[in-house]
C-alpha cells in the first residue's frame, strides 16, 4: 500500500478506554488479493456493554474487528476477515498507531527499544510497550511488523493476519529431463539451477475465515512494564540443533558408523549420533538398490532411530521420477515407520517434488494430498537459506531484524502440509566439524536460535563415485575393512552433547522442533490487574518443559497450575520452565526480596 493510503486511512483516530485514560489509537486494515490492494474504511460504532465494534467491506471479503473490555481496564481486539467469494490472498494487516515510543521483543528474544523496525514471525510472540501502553499478541497471527514514526514518539504495529513474506513457496518453472553435465574439472554448480516462481496467493473460499488476536493493557505512569517472554525451546534450552540427512548414496554401513560411531558396532558405544544422543532426522527412499528402507540392512537401523528419539523420513519414493500411482504404493508401505516428513529429492527432475509439480493434487505428479493423507505434516520444498556457499551453522530464524525470515509455514494450498527452511551443511568432514565449534554453538544460543543442517552424511564409499563427493564423506575406511565416524566430526556431536546435558542447547529431530514452533502459536499470555500472568495454551498440542523469562535476574517466581521443571536465569533475565498441556492455565508471579512484583502495573 502506498504511505499516502495508509495516512488517509490511519487520520482519524478512535477514542479507546484504557484504564483511567483514553487512548487515540489509529487503525487500519489492508487486504491485498490477486485481484488487487485495497484499505476499506472501518465504521465504528460502541456497543452498550462498552465495547466497540468495526466492519469494512472489500472485493469478496467483510472485515469485522471487536474492542472487548478486559480485566484490569485492557482491551481485546479481535479481528475477522470472512471471505464471501473465492479469492487469492497475498497480504491481511490490521495496523495500528498510538503515541509513545515503542520497545519491542526481537526474533533474538530482546526486549528493546525499536530503532529500526522490527518484523517477527511464528515461533516469536508479539511484545510491545509503548507510551504506558503494552500490547501482547493472542493466536491467528502469522507475523507482526513494528516501527517508530513521527520522530520515535509513535509506534506503528502491523499485525499481519497473513503475509506472502511469511510464506514464501516457490516452485521451479520446469521438471528438466536430466540435469545438465557439470563443467570439466568442475563440480555440478546447483546454484545456477535455482530459478523458482513464487506463489503469492493462498487460496479463500467463501465461508473461509482469517481471525487473530491482541490484547491492550494500561501501564501506570512511570512503572516499569516486565513482559513475560516465551522462548523456544524445552527446558531452558536457549537454542535448537536440528540435523535432516538427506537419503542420497546412503549406505548401510556408514549409517551404522553414523549413529553408533563404527559398522560394526551398536548401542552402547558411547559415539555417533545416538551413541552420544544427538537426535537425527534420517531421510531415506522407500525403494532403493542399497539403502532403501526395502533394504534388509536398513531396516534395523530406522527401528534404532526410532528407538532412541530421532525420526524416520522421507526423500521421495526413489531416486527416480515417480507419478502418483507410485507415490501411493510406496506410501502404504511405510507405516512401521510413521513417517510425517518429507524432503525433496532432486527437484530439477523429480516432477513429484513439491517444489515441482508435487504441490498439485492432480496430473500425474500432483501429491499433496496423498503426502497429507498418509499422515505427513512436514515438507522440505528444496528451501536453503543459507545457499550453497561456506559451511556453516546458520540460524534459520535469524537475517535482518526488519526482513521476514520465516523458518516455517504452511503450503499456501493445502494448510495440512507445512514446510520448513534448512541450511545447507556439506563438506569434508572437517570442515563441518570446525563449524560446529563450541563458539558458533554460543552464538545461535545468544540468537535464540535454530540451525537446521541439510546433510548427506550416510554416504559411504560403497555408494560414492565423484571425488567431490568422496571427499565430503562424514566416514572413513578402518584397518580391518570396516567404517568408523570421522573423529572430528564425532568430536563435534560431543560438543552438542554437552551443551545439551548442560541445558543451553536442545538436540531436537524435524518433527518435534517444527511441531513447537507452530504449538507455540497458541501460548498466550494474559496480565492480570494483580500483577500476575496467566499462560494459556489455546491449541490441542502439548508443551512440555515451556520456557518462560522475566526481566531481572535473581527474581523469586512461582506457578499455580504447575509444578516448575526447573530454572536456569541468564544476565537480566529470570528463566523458568514447566509443562503446559492442550487447553491448560498456569498463572505466573513473581516477587524481589519477597516483595511482590506486578509485571504489568495498572493504573
């Protein structure tokens, strides 16, 4: 939407009670479709129970927005878009502007002023305080952007209902029958093959609704505000490990070196991935020549997966391009495995990848549908954020504050799938392993953040022909003709695992770091006038070990509702953690020297 739009829109303020004050609080909302952009002036009316109520009408949609009084003088906005003809929808925000200088928690989990804008997504909460106002985001919020204007002295707050940045598919414009050779002397240079066409519009039938909510709370003048912050990861973990090992060239063998440190060996040794409990989200084609989960040899090893926490996946059906009849066999054949994640196995020419034709439900590649009928949830759509330069660790929530960078979000088509980003993590073992160091792991800590490594370490030589490719082996040759884990990349899974037995680090598979992100969506937190919170889960998933921090170290804190599973404070932050089940409330205090602590203080 142009500037001048949104002044025109945002010019009339309303009138909104706040506690003892009236706040001019401006509001719009901007719905963009396919067929356009348009901002619908809201009519407002108060209703006699002191709310207010709003509506708007555009091109195949009526807006309603409702500004309900809550305890303590707070007030409730909800908001509704209810879709009466079909659309394409790229972009619903309802924006809001009030005076005071903003403060706003970041993607790193800060609390802090708001310089340059801000933009948030899933797996963040919406925190903001400005002029001795707080606003707190409730669930059916697929982002929020927040800024300063007129000088710093007014926050601007986008509430983003949905958002193409925040969910940026992208398919490859053709299924290409073969890849191209690589350049002599040169390996195959995959970036040049990365020309994708964004799909911007989810699809809205009429009866659809998009709904969201966000809470105002009155702030008395000169008290502090202490937001209550819900971090990430399960017991006071202040950042995610997640490694998803594609199935290409995967051999028995060196799987078995990769998980328990040697081929030969087996649980109880004390390396490898499950040796030292670094959990692995292990891909692997339905049918392959060697190493297939039709593979007798294979077999055994994902039921250790399993058996010790990580995940059993997907990559494709076989390395081969496989239509819809040959999806739907190979599926029905997985269910010892229940797999629900999916990664694309070479996309340039695999038509059934999803980010190829596979997002389709129909011609003869299009298998949404049986990918969400077979039980998966979570698709890899050949998403690297990292590209395919240096090997690093990357924080996939990470980049620039005020650009979305969204690690998750659902397939614009078929919400039952949702897709996750990864980072490119090849290289010769080396390499990985000085990537993995202890200061880099500090690092994604401090960013509160989460690295997932797309791999290819089950590779062995039995398998593995280019010399590039043969280089990179996370696995070497022993004397005795068997296979061992490379000891510096083992060294370096010891170096996740003590972080993680040390509780600053979580080791987590695919499914249970995507399926927290997207739990945590449904945790609100409600302040109440006595000064206390009160933490609901909304959704049907279970949150075990939920990490909550308060500003100042040091404070005393209790929970009605729940037992503490423990706490682990980090400078200027009070961090504790407990288990919050589906539809649960658990109120939150906290005191300084025994003297109650009001985080939010009323007026």
């Amino acid at each position: 939407m142009h500037p001048a739009a949104f002044a025109l829109a945002l010019a009339a303020p309303i009138i909104v009670p706040l506690g003892d004050r009236a706040l001019p609080l401006r509001v719009a909302v901007e719905v963009r479709t396919e067929a356009g952009e348009t901002a619908p002036p809201l009519a407002w009316w108060s209703r006699a129970d002191g709310g207010a109520s709003a509506t708007a009408a555009g091109p195949g949609f009526v807006v309603r927005l409702r500004l309900d009084p809550g305890a303590g003088g707070a007030r409730v906005l909800s908001a509704e878009i209810h879709w009466t003809h079909p659309a394409g929808l790229e972009r619903a925000v309802v924006r809001l502007s009030w005076p005071g200088a903003p403060r706003a928690v970041g993607r790193d989990l800060s609390f802090a002023p708001v310089a340059e804008p801000v933009r948030i997504g899933r797996g963040t909460p919406l925190v903001v305080e400005a002029g001795d106002v707080a606003l707190a985001g409730g669930p059916g919020l697929a982002g929020a952007r927040i800024s300063a204007s007129a000088g710093g002295r007014t926050a601007e707050v986008e509430l983003l209902l949905d958002d193409a940045a925040e969910r940026p598919f992208a398919t490859y414009a053709a299924c290409l029958e073969k890849l191209p050779p690589p350049s002599p002397g040169m390996p195959m240079q995959f970036g040049a093959l990365e020309h994708k066409e964004p799909h911007l519009a989810a699809g809205r039938r009429p009866g659809d609704v998009d709904a969201a909510r966000a809470t105002l709370y009155p702030i008395a003048e000169g008290a502090p505000f202490l937001p209550v912050v819900v971090e990430r990861w399960p017991g006071g973990a202040r950042a995610a490990v997640v490694f998803t090992d594609h199935a290409d060239r995967t051999d028995p063998d060196a799987l078995r070196a990769l998980l328990w440190g040697h081929s030969r060996a087996g649980p109880g040794t004390g390396s490898g991935f499950l040796g030292r409990g670094v959990r692995l989200t292990k891909t692997f084609f339905a049918h392959d020549r060697r190493g297939g989960l039709d593979d007798p040899e294979i077999r055994p090893l994902a039921d250790d997966l399993l058996a010790c926490g990580s995940e059993v996946g997907l990559h494709s059906i076989t390395g081969d391009r496989d239509d819809r009849d040959a999806v739907r066999a190979g599926l029905a054949s997985l269910a010892p495995w229940r797999p629900v994640t999916w990664i694309d196995h070479e996309p340039y020419t695999n038509c059934e990848a999803i980010s190829s034709e596979g997002w389709r439900d129909t011609g003869p590649y299009g298998i949404r549908d049986l990918l969400a009928g077979a039980g998966l949830r979570w698709i890899w759509a050949a998403g690297d954020v990292g590209g395919f330069g240096a090997t690093r660790v990357v924080n996939v929530l990470g980049g620039a504050p005020g650009v979305a960078h969204p690690a998750i979000y659902p397939l614009p088509h078929d919400p039952r799938l949702w897709v996750f980003q990864s980072s490119m993590f090849y290289g010769p073992p080396a390499d990985m392993a000085a990537a993995l160091s202890d200061d880099a792991l500090a690092e994604l800590e401090g960013e509160r953040g989460l690295f997932v490594a797309h791999t290819y370490l089950a590779a062995g030589p039995a398998t593995t022909r280019r010399p590039e490719h043969l280089a990179r082996l996370a696995v070497r040759p022993t004397a005795d003709g068997a296979l061992e884990i490379d000891p510096g990349l083992d060294a370096a899974l010891e170096r996740i695992a003590a972080r993680v037995r040390a509780g600053t680090l979580a080791s987590l598979t695919w499914a249970e770091a995507g399926d927290r992100l997207r739990a945590l969506g449904d945790v609100e937190v409600v302040y109440r006038p006595d000064g206390a919170a009160e933490i609901r889960n909304t959704g049907a998933a279970r949150l075990d070990g939920l990490t909550l921090a308060i500003p100042g170290e040091g404070r005393e804190v209790g929970l009605e509702g729940a037992l503490a599973g423990g706490r682990a404070d980090v400078p200027g932050w009070t961090r504790i953690w407990f288990d919050l089940g589906p539809g649960a409330r658990v109120v939150l205090r906290a005191w300084e020297r025994f003297v109650p602590v009001r985080l939010v203080a009323a007026p």
